[in-house]
C-alpha cells in the first residue's frame, strides 16, 4: 500500500504558534471550513525545539526563561523517545 494521507498540521511548524500572525492551528482549520485562510505573515523570528523524553525535566528552568513559550502535550508519562511537548524561543521584531 502507498503513504497515509494526513490531513493534519505537523510538528515541523509548530513554531507557528508564536512566529505568525495566523499560526498553522487556525489555517488549517480555516481552511477546512472554506473561510479564506489568515495572514501567513512571520511576525517574529523564532526557534523551536522538541521536548522528548526526559527533556521535560528541564521544564523549571525553561519557565524561568524570557523569550520562550512552553508547549505540554498533556502526556501523563515520560518515556524515552516520546515527544512531551516543544519550546520555542522567540525574538521579537521591534
């Protein structure tokens, strides 16, 4: 059989959330509903990076970060190889 179809956002652009005016989440589901699709501008630039596993031990001092946004899944366990959530840094255009 060939590849799935996915009709879904993706991790990649989870940095979204925090860089555009419109982040991938509200695309999407615009999109899906027939309303015309935002404002696909970047705002800022931004860094992403997976929290896996035991990443979310870092998870205190990342608070104590300016500049950042934390992203949880809501995932009860942390398990090697098992993506918890992302952070991402974000630098403001002034």
């Amino acid at each position: 059989m060939g590849s799935e179809v996915a009709p879904r956002v993706q991790s990649s652009g989870h940095w979204t959330q925090n860089g555009w005016a419109v982040d991938q989440f509200e695309q999407h589901i615009r999109a899906g509903t027939g309303r015309r699709v935002g404002d696909g501008q970047r705002d800022a630039d931004v860094v992403m990076e997976n929290r896996i596993g035991d990443d979310m031990n870092e998870v205190p001092r990342l608070l104590r970060e300016p500049d950042n946004a934390l992203h949880r899944y809501g995932k009860a366990e942390a398990r090697p190889g098992r993506k918890m959530g992302h952070v991402t840094w974000v630098d403001s255009r002034d």
